[in-house]
C-alpha cells in the first residue's frame, strides 16, 4: 500500500458515501404522500439492519459459541430495553469470557 | 427541539460507538495501515459498516472500481433513510443546513431521529450528530493510540492469544448495537417484528444456499431488505405518526416553539 492509495482509497470512500448521505437531504424537499411509499421507508431501516446483524453476528468472533454467547446477551438485554451502550459493552465482555474459557479447555 | 436535548439523546450513541470505532482502529492498523489512516477515514466518512469493508477493500489491494461499487452498495441505505430524515425535517430548512447535516446521516442518528413524534430541527440534528461524531472520532483516535500500545504489552504466546481474544470480542460490538435499536421497536409493533423475523430468515438463506454466497457484499443486503420491506409495507402499511397530522403534534410539543435561532426550524 503506497501513501497514494491509501489517500486515494479514502477519497473514494468519502465521496461515494457523502453522495448517498446527501442525495435525499439536499433534493427530497415535498411532503411524500404516497402511503406505499411511506410505510416502505418507515419499514426499511429495520430490515436492513436486521440483515446485516442477522447470521452475520454469529461468526464475527474468533468461536462460534463465543458469538451465540454474544449474541444471546444482546438479544436479552436489549429485548429489556438496555441502552446501545449496555448491550454493547456486555456482549463484548460476554464473547471475552467466552473465549477465555475456550482457551483454558 | 433543542441542541441541549439532542447532546442528550446523542450521549448513549456517542458512548456506543467508542468501542466500535476502537476496533476499528485496530483492526486497520492491524491489516497494516498507520495510526492516522483509520482517523483520517473515520473524520472523513462517518460511517461504520462502509468504513470496515472499505479498508479491508483497500488493504487487499482491491481496484477502484470494485471499491466504489462496494461503497455504493452498502452506503445506498443512506439514500433511504435520507429521504426519510428530509421528510421530518420539512421543507424549509436552508441548503448549507442540509449540506452539513448530510455528514451525520448514521444508521443510529438516523433511528434516534425518526423516534422523535414531531418534526426534526437543525439544531436538535447537529446536537445528536456532533455528540456522536465525537464519539466516534475520539474512540477511533483512542483505538489508533492504544494499538502500539496493546501490541507492546501484549507479547509472547499468551500476549498473542489474548490480542486475538480483544480483537474478536470488539468484533462483535456493532452488531449488538444493532441488536439494540431494533428489538425494542420489535417488542411494540408486531409489524416491525414480522419485519424484522422475515428479514432474518431471508438473509440467512443467501447467507448458507452456495449458490447466493456468491454475490458480492452488500448487494445481498440491498436484495433482502428491499424484498421483505416491500412485501411488509404492502400488506400493513404504515403512516408514521409525524404525517397524519402536523399542526396536532407541533401544538403537542412546547419545545418547538422555544427554538429561534433559524428561521426554517419552526413549521
């Protein structure tokens, strides 16, 4: 990796990114009146961030059972309505022990 | 809507982020990248998901066209949801105001922002986004500082094991952040729940059917929501609260009134 692609790589990143952040904001002015349309993008964040949680989380640990762990600690404590921070930390803390049991074994 | 309150309600997504952000850094500077690249990244995009893929795109010498494609089709989301947010916000919102607050277009901004009941002000959007755009700048930097720093104590066999064991662990931290913002919504509107348990299973099935892995990243992500909102959005369509009646729920709310440092901000 030179220093030119690194700078090039980000400027990409930034560019594409910016664009797809601004397009609505900067040109979407009228009220939507649609109700498909509405409901459509009431919906979508949903579901698109419960695709990419949802196998993905599973296997982004270095075990399988340490990512179920994880995983579980998230659903329950966010299931009790726990904050972002909460259910961050204590899944990350979760897969930790996990793995250090792992390692003991 | 006050800055004051949305620093309050940008706080929780601040602090998660810090952790995220943090892995980040370190898995950057761990695929070989200097400490100020994941800083540079992180002020510049501001997105976690597409920051992630993209480095790991440019460290494995991925083209250009394939990194924009990539970024393309992971970031096409914020298309959506910037929609969504220019609809709450109305129409009368000054152009530099839009054009700064398209940076802080963020899955979790977005989700704190479509909960508020009336409509979004500038100044409310700026306190959220700037409280976790600190967070997470500054839990990047963090993790860029303290990757030497983990990488020199953490040496020999054991050192070794347990870096791996951080790494991993940090790896599931966006994740449960997820995790976090959609199940409570989940709990309350069995429609989202259908949603949500629908979307799941599709993602799933290109996730384990070998013919289906084969698709490049995000493209199966776009597929899968787009499906699965349609068909939810065709059978139970949903007018969210903020359309059915404006001027109700602006009288609801005192706080809009108390706003008057822009002229667009009050409906």
């Amino acid at each position: 990796m030179t220093l030119s692609d690194m700078l090039i790589g980000c400027a990409v990143m930034f560019a594409v990114t910016y664009i797809c952040k601004a397009l609505g904001l900067l040109f979407v002015k009228k009220q939507i009146k649609n109700t498909f349309v509405q409901s459509f993008l009431y919906y979508l964040p949903y579901s698109v961030l419960a695709v990419m949680v949802f196998p993905a989380i599973l296997f982004s640990t270095t075990y399988i059972w340490s990512g179920i762990a994880g995983t579980l600690i998230a659903l329950i404590l966010a299931y009790f309505r726990r904050g972002l921070l909460v259910v961050s930390l204590a899944s990350i803390a979760t897969v930790f022990l996990v793995e250090q049991i792992i390692a003991l074994l | 809507m006050r800055f004051s309150r949305g620093l309050k309600d940008g706080l929780p997504i601040s602090l998660g982020y810090i952790p995220v952000a943090f892995a980040y850094a370190i898995r950057a500077i761990d695929e070989g990248f200097p400490p100020w690249f994941p800083v540079l990244v992180s002020a510049t995009n501001f997105t976690g998901t597409g920051q992630f893929l993209g480095t790991d795109l440019i460290a494995a010498g991925a083209s250009l066209a394939v990194l924009l494609a990539t970024m393309l089709i992971i970031n096409i989301r914020y298309l959506l949801m910037s929609i969504s947010l220019a609809q709450k916000l109305g129409g009368k919102t000054p152009l530099w105001q839009r054009i700064v607050l398209s940076f802080g277009v963020t899955d979790e901004n977005f989700a704190v922002a479509v909960r508020q009941p009336q409509k979004l002000t500038f100044s409310y959007l700026i306190g959220v986004m700037s409280c976790s755009f600190c967070g997470w700048l500054g839990g990047t930097a963090l993790g860029a500082a303290c990757s030497s720093l983990l990488s020199a104590v953490l040496t020999g066999e054991t050192g070794a094991l347990y870096y791996e064991i951080i790494m991993s662990a940090f790896n599931i931290s966006l994740y449960a952040m997820f995790v976090a913002i959609i199940i409570p919504p989940s709990r309350e509107d069995f429609h989202v729940l259908l949603l949500v348990v629908s979307s799941v299973a599709l993602s799933c099935v290109f996730y384990f059917v070998p013919l289906l892995q084969n698709l490049p990243d995000g493209l199966d992500i776009i597929i899968c929501s787009v499906v699965c909102t349609v068909i939810v959005a065709l059978i139970f369509p949903h007018v969210p609260e903020e359309f059915r009646d404006t001027p109700q729920t602006e009288n609801d709310s005192p706080a809009a009134h108390s706003q008057n440092d822009g002229k667009g901000e009050i409906q």
